[in-house]
C-alpha cells in the first residue's frame, strides 16, 4: 500500500479523484485545475477555489506579522481566479483558532483581509470558526466571474510561452527570512515578495478583455518546472525553456551576486511567485506586448511548446540542453 509521502501531493489528488464518478450535468471544468467553473444564467460563468494555510507548513508565526498573513492568504486564493482569467468577487474564510491565538491578532489578520478585499474589490461574505488543538489554520473558498476561461489544457507545438514578473524572488526571500543578521534593501524587497506576494488581476484581466488567443495558463505557485510541467502534461505537449531568458529582479541578481548564490534553483523550483505562465501562438505575440506596455506591465518570453510529450527541457547558457524533473518544486508531502 503506497504511503502519502510515495505518492506526492499530486499523485494523492489523483488517487482521490479518480474514484470520484458523479459530475453535475453542467460543469464546464471539475477537478484538475486552478479553479472548478460553472455556467450561472448572467452568460458568464463562475470560477471557484479553496486553498488552506496551515501554522508549520506555509508560514510561521515568528517570521510574518497577522497583517501579513492576512493579506498573504487571500492574495494566493486571488492568483487561482488569475489563473484562469476570472475577476474576483467573493470570499469565505474559515479559521481554525488555537489556544495561543489573541483577539488583538485576529484583529489585526481581518486588518489584512480588509487591505486586499479593498485592492481588488473583492468582499468577504463569510465563513466559520473552529477550534484547533495545535496549530493556526486559514482556509480560503473563493468565487469569482470569467467571460473567457483559461485552463491548463490546449498548448499546442510551436506556442510560445510567456510569464508575467520576475522568478525566484519569494524562495530567495524565504531564505533570508529566519536570518538574524541585518538585512539590506534588496534583502526586505525579497522577503516582502515572500510575505506578500502580489496577485496578477490585472495581468489576467489585459488578457481576459483582449483578442489575443491564449492555449493554456496556470499561475507559479509551485515552481515554474513544476507547473509547467502541468500544462504540458494536461496538454500532452512538451516544452523548452531558456536559461538566458528567465526574468530576475535587481534585487534578486544583485542578492545571488553578492552572496555567490546560484540562482537557477530558485527561478525554477522555488514556488510562492504567484506570476501566471501562459502560453499562446507566435501571432498574437505584437499585440501581447502592446497591452503589457501600455498597462505598465512586465511579460517575458521564456520558450517554446514542443512536440515531445510532458518532456520540459532547459536549455542552459552554456548551450548545453537539459530535462527537468517534475517534481523538483514543493510538495506538501
């Protein structure tokens, strides 16, 4: 019998899922992706996601403040409805309350909340709290609306693929983040990526409201390896990747510099940007670059989809071209 930690986080989804045989008549998308999405009677349709927080696993109380957490634990739930091009517009939020948790830091958590809520114009429409006997938990359900869906599945050989930001700022930050020592500027932007990352709304929206023909998206949450192994498994494509191309803030390149740090495993593995990956033919790639520019808006090509099937290759700046394991970015398990 295969143990959870042999199976993976992924590998336990599929498991789970696959024994599960009833889909409502009207879903347009179940189970394996960003968001579940389903028609309403506006013409529109609504995308939902859940993601849970859990003390020990995704934060930790002595490296985040509750204003941070708060912000933090709707900004990822926002990425999921970026993902697939959806608005968001509603929350519920669950909390799971330990002994060692005050009113004075829910206070200051719903202060977070309110912060993104009043960002994005988003509203928290309600919830539940339990008790929990060891750890703090924050659960997030979340709805939004799409006129367009994005979805993993559609990539197609000879898509380029492009991602919003820059790669491998939260991993680093996460790095510094338990240090004692003092931190510089580029230190705190890094960490402040890490605590609180920025949802791309925007950037989904640019897309959404364009005519430009995106094949597939996800947002990195895991890695870029990882979840572009994602699309390229859901799409049966593979895809190339150039290690030249991979954007880097200053503060990142800077930080790798002095330290002699080597930053490819952060821009590949390390999960937490909540940038979105997304792929769409070589066409539509002036008009893409239009919009960004003119949203003041970063977006970097950084591939091409391939032929070979759920085969993610890197081609490094040496010339030399490696595969990429899939599962080198994090898993819960």
């Amino acid at each position: 019998m295969s143990k959870i930690k042999e199976l993976g986080e992924f590998g336990l989804i599929h498991r789970l899922t696959s024994k599960l045989k009833f889909q409502a008549s009207n879903s347009i998308l179940g189970i394996g992706d960003d968001c579940a999405v389903y028609p309403v009677k506006s013409g529109s349709k609504e995308v939902i996601s859940t993601d849970a927080l859990v003390e020990g696993i995704h934060f930790n109380l002595s490296t985040t403040t509750p204003e941070e957490l708060g912000r933090k634990a709707l900004s990822v739930s926002l990425s999921d409805i970026a993902a697939m091009g959806g608005a968001p517009k509603r929350v519920l939020v669950t909390l799971g309350i330990s002994k060692k948790i005050s009113v004075p830091f829910l206070d200051k958590l719903y202060a977070g909340f309110n912060t993104i809520c009043k960002r994005f114009n988003v509203e928290l429409a309600g919830g539940d709290t339990v008790s929990s006997p060891n750890s703090f938990f924050i659960n997030v359900a979340i709805i939004g609306e799409a006129n367009r869906v994005f979805t993993r599945r559609g990539a197609k050989p000879g898509d380029l693929i492009f991602v919003t930001g820059t790669l491998g700022d939260s991993s680093l930050g996460l790095k510094f983040l338990s240090k004692k020592t003092k931190r510089s500027k580029d230190h705190n932007f890094l960490v402040g990526r890490h605590l609180d990352p920025t949802p791309r709304v925007q950037e989904a929206h640019i897309l959404a409201r364009s005519r430009i023909n995106i094949t597939s998206m996800i947002d990195i949450s895991d890695g870029l390896a990882q979840d572009l192994h994602h699309i390229c498994k859901a799409s049966s494509v593979g895809a190339r990747i150039q290690e030249s191309q991979l954007p880097q803030s200053p503060e990142f390149s800077r930080t790798c510099n002095r330290n002699k740090i080597n930053p490819l495993p952060f821009l590949l593995n390390g999960g937490e940007d909540y940038e979105l990956l997304f792929t769409l033919p070589s066409d539509g790639v002036k008009n893409l670059k239009r919009q960004f520019l003119k949203a003041k808006a970063l977006v970097t090509q950084i591939g091409e989809i391939t032929l070979k099937p759920k085969k993610v290759s890197l081609e490094k700046s040496d010339g030399r071209n490696i595969f990429l394991p899939e599962s080198e970015g994090f898993n819960h398990f």
